[in-house]
C-alpha cells in the first residue's frame, strides 16, 4: 500500500470539519438576521425612492403656477383687443378660441400697429385649426396668417406684400396669403 493514502476514506476527509448542532443553529439565526436586514434595506430604500419621486413631482406641479394663480383663468400676455371670429364655434367641434390663439392674435394685432396698419377683426376660418385672417382698415381684402410662424415675420412678410401691390398699382385684393414660410399669394 501507498503512504498517505487511507483505506477507505476519501481524499478530502481531512479537510472536512464536522459542525456541531450548537454551531448550525447559530449560523442559520445569522443568516436569518441577515436576510431580514437585507429585506427591511430593500424596503426601506424603495420607500425613499417613492418619496422622492413625489417629492420632485410636487416641487414642479406647485413651481410652474404663478402666484394667484386660480384654475380656469388663462393669462394672455398679449391680449387681442380687436374682435374675434370664430367660425367654427360649435360644441361639437370643441369650440373655443385657445389661450395660444388669443395670444397669437393679440401679438399679431400689435404688429400690424407696429407697422402703422389699423386692425378691425380677427376671423379663425371654419375648418382651420391654426389659421387666422386678419381684416385691416382701409383694406377690402383680408391676410391669412398661421399661428405656426412667429407673428413679426408674417406680419412684415404680409406688409411686404401690400407695399408690393401698390407699388405695382392694385389697391384691391380678395386676400393676402403669408402662411408660408419666404412665399406670398394674392388673389
């Protein structure tokens, strides 16, 4: 027989170490109080994710209100003082000029004044969801403007026009078109 070899037994029989009852019993009680700190961690960081979240989503619904701020009351910066057309003010097709028209219209208003023209209405043409055609005085005709392009470019695109006109000797159209972007029509 070898030296060193054990009839019988197995190689890592030496390495082994038999557990007591006492010692089993107490690393299953410190894996057991790990796994609840582990538990209670994972609770508790989930906790503070939550509030954190609702925190941050308070902080920005509550800082974008101005003060006295009251629900339904919009705001407009530029508020048309011209009247205001809608033809297309039926319930049933969501009727109601939207804040961002009134703004539009306002800010358009005062361009035209900029300009020397005086505006007498506003119409928002039935079907148009962004359209606005402005009626100017001393003008038998109208200007269609959208509320896509920023009113002094349409505006001095529509002055433009005008000017063109008279230079060319027709004082009277039926309208102006600027809605699109280096283009004007007349008709």
């Amino acid at each position: 027989m070898k030296k060193g070899v054990r009839v019988g037994r197995t190689i890592g029989e030496a390495r082994e170490k038999l557990e007591t009852a006492s010692e089993r019993t107490a690393a299953h009680k410190k894996n057991e109080r790990n796994r609840r700190i582990r538990l209670i961690s994972t609770i508790v960081g989930f906790v503070l994710v939550i509030g954190i979240i609702i925190l941050a989503i308070g902080f920005f619904i509550n800082g974008r209100e101005p003060e006295g701020y009251s629900p339904g009351e919009i705001e407009v910066p530029f508020a048309p003082t011209i009247e205001v057309i809608d033809e297309d003010s039926s319930a049933a097709a969501g009727g109601g000029i939207t804040g961002r028209m009134k703004e539009y219209i306002g800010q358009a208003e005062a361009d035209f004044r900029e300009l020397g023209y005086t505006p007498v209405k506003a119409v928002i043409p039935t079907g148009a969801i962004r359209e606005v055609d402005f009626y100017l005085d001393g003008y038998n005709g109208f200007i269609k403007l959208i509320i896509d392009r920023e009113t002094g470019v349409s505006v001095e695109d529509a002055d433009r026009m005008i000017r063109y006109l008279a230079g060319q000797g027709i004082g009277d159209f039926t309208y102006i078109d600027v809605r699109i972007d280096g283009k004007a029509y007349w008709k």
